[in-house]
C-alpha cells in the first residue's frame, strides 16, 4: 500500500529500448500482437493486456460497512480506498493488466472479536470472490479476476481459530476453486511459524497452493509519526518469513509455495544475515532452535512481489537470490492509486533489471505457471 501524499512522479525514468527476444509460448498466448514482435528481436513490451497482477485488493462494500460499523477506517496507516469490480476493470485497461489475483488486506477479519463473526465473513468475502469476481459470467469481468482466499483467524490466534481456518481453507479451495490461501505475517503477536498453525500448514501443505504472505501492522512499534506501511509492513514480513525458517515450516511443508508480499519485505537483502544461524549450528544448538544447513535454498524457494518494491534497489536483490521464474508482478492497487496518475507502463523502474522477455516472465508467464486454474481461464 502507499500514501496518497507520495509524488507519483518521482523517481519514473524512460523506458530503454533492451534487444531480447518475447518467448515463443507467451507470445501465442498474446495473440497477434506479441507473434510479431517474435518474429524478430524484441525491442519493446508486448501491446495490450498481458500482465497478471498477483498482489492487488478487493474492499466490497459488506465489507467496507462492516468495517466501519467497527471504527476500522485505514489498513497500515492509509484509509480504505474506493473499490469496485468496474474501478478494478478500469485499471487494469489503463495499465495493460490482464487479470488481477486480490487478497483481502489487513484486518482481513481480525477486527471482529467473535470467533462466529470471524468465520461468517470469511465465508462472505470467499463466496463473493469466487461467485462475483473469479467464476462469474458477467461480462466484462469474465477472466479478469483471480483470487486468494481469506481465513477466520483472530489475534492472537487460538486452537479454535485455526480448526476454523482448515475447514474455511479446504472449502475456498475444493470447493470456491480459489487460486490460494491469503495469510498475515503476524495475528496480534502471533507470528507465521509458530506451533499453533500447525495444523493449518498440514492442510495448506496437502492442498500444495500458493500462500500469499500479506503484511500486518505489528504490536507495540516505535511509532514515529509515520504510516506503519511504509516501512513496518516490511518488516513483519521479514519476522515472518525468518521465523518459518527457524522452525522448520519449509522443511516440514515442502508443497506450500510462499509468495512473499513486496519484495518479501527486506528478506532478499537480509538472506545471508537472516541464515547465519542455520550456518553455525553450533550455536543453533546451544540457542536450543533448529540449525541444520544453509538457509538459502529455502528463501531462493520463495516466491516474490514486485509491489511497490520495482525499483532496481530491491528487484535486483531479490533476482540475485531467487532468479527471474521465481518474481511475480504486483501493483498493490487500490491503495497504491496515487503512484497511477497516468495509463501506460504501470512499473517502468523494472526495464532496469529486466530485458523485455524477462519482463515478460515477471509480468506474465511466471503467474501463469504457478496459477495453473487462472492459466485456463484466462486463455480459454
């Protein structure tokens, strides 16, 4: 998310003109347009709506009203945004985005303090994501819209939620046909990693989705007079993800395939720091927590945003070490609405690390391989 006070305008540098060659099979899911331009070098993008965006938000109005109902008027610091399925249709024709995948940003439900209300509204906001935006018939919003699920988890999370959260889990799958599981880094204190999710991580394990870590405001931070998104939302993801490493989720739950909101917050430049650890073990033991070899090919496992994170300073930390197959578009939209003042190219910082035909496998070919249900929609 962002603050409608930043300068859109700052820091866009014109796109250069990059000799790569489109790949063959993302061009003929392109159609005419990207055919030509693979008939010889690529010098440019693809025309039209190509991208997936995998990091982008819903606010239905139950939604937004029960919110408010609740004095909930802002998610990390920034007020809800308008939302519509038209404003949602509309944005992505400007940008050249084909499909957006959306998540339900924080609270998610963690506002309501019955664990019945909590599982109501999960149920709500899963149904109306796959009956209105995913499967829907509609016109205009026929293949436009994936999604991942949102679960019945309060904070700090207790058994109850998480036997909740299973049952909600198998349903948006199995039943909703969801494109994945939506999680928060941290539930009140109660951060991804800990035992009482284990559970959970055994469903999500055997449902083998992809489960997209969002970003929560964590408890007790300094408080600086500044939106916790725009640099606390990073770090908690880092928690999060640091701390599945220390108690052995990735090794236990080797079919869950993590998607790491924005970047993976400041994992990709803290990899190395964040596993010494695991290097030392050592010291692991006698810290009494699981050190058994390099971390890296866990984090190098993950999946990556480019949400508000295109910049070189991160795009280029996080291919170094995870590789282009393993970094996902993402625009952050609606609350990133102020950074999108005008239609076109929606992140052109990217042509500073990627050639035209990785852009392609970032923006397209990479959701299109791990979202094999979005995949036939969108090209059937």
């Amino acid at each position: 998310m962002t603050d409608p006070r930043l300068d859109a305008a700052h820091g866009v540098r014109r796109r250069g003109i990059l000799k790569a060659a489109v790949p063959l099979g993302a061009a003929a899911a392109l159609g005419p347009s990207v055919a030509h331009a693979e008939a010889a070098e690529a010098t440019a993008l693809p025309t039209g709506n190509y991208r997936i965006d995998v990091h982008c938000h819903l606010v239905p109005d139950f939604y937004r009203t029960s919110l408010a109902a609740h004095g909930v008027v802002e998610s990390g610091g920034v007020p809800f945004p308008a939302w519509s399925p038209t404003l949602a249709v509309n944005f992505m024709n400007r940008y050249g985005i084909q499909t957006q995948v959306v998540s339900v940003s924080e609270p998610g439900v963690m506002y309501l303090s019955s664990a019945a209300d909590r599982v109501a509204m999960a149920r709500r906001l899963n149904d109306y994501m796959s009956k209105s935006l995913v499967h829907t018939d509609t016109a205009g919003l026929k293949g436009r819209f994936g999604a991942f699920a949102v679960l019945p988890l309060g904070g700090p999370v207790t058994e109850e939620d998480v036997a909740a959260a299973v049952v909600e889990a198998r349903r948006a799958v199995r039943e909703l046909k969801l494109d994945g599981v939506g999680i928060f880094s941290s539930y009140k204190g109660t951060y991804l990693g800990d035992p009482v999710f284990e559970p959970l991580m055994k469903v999500l394990d055997e449902l083998g989705v992809m489960v997209f870590i969002h970003p929560t405001t964590p408890q007790n931070y300094p408080d600086l007079g500044l939106p916790p998104f725009l640099y606390e939302f990073t770090f908690d993801t880092t928690r999060a993800l640091v701390n599945m490493l220390y108690k052995g989720v990735y090794t236990r739950r080797p079919n869950i395939r993590w998607l790491g909101a924005h970047a993976g917050g400041t994992l990709p430049y803290l990899s190395f720091r964040t596993s010494l650890l695991t290097l030392t073990p050592a010291i692991a033991q006698t810290l009494g927590i699981a050190g058994a070899d390099d971390s890296s090919p866990h984090f190098r496992k993950l999946f990556y945003d480019t949400a508000l994170s295109h910049a070189p300073q991160a795009m280029k930390s996080v291919r170094e070490l995870a590789g282009d197959e393993h970094i996902l578009f993402a625009t952050d939209w609606p609350f990133s609405g102020a950074l999108f003042p005008t239609k076109g190219d929606p992140a052109p910082q990217l042509d500073e690390t990627f050639s035209p035909a990785a852009r392609v496998k970032v923006e397209r070919s990479n959701a299109l391989a791990q979202f094999p249900e979005l995949a036939g929609r969108v090209k059937g």
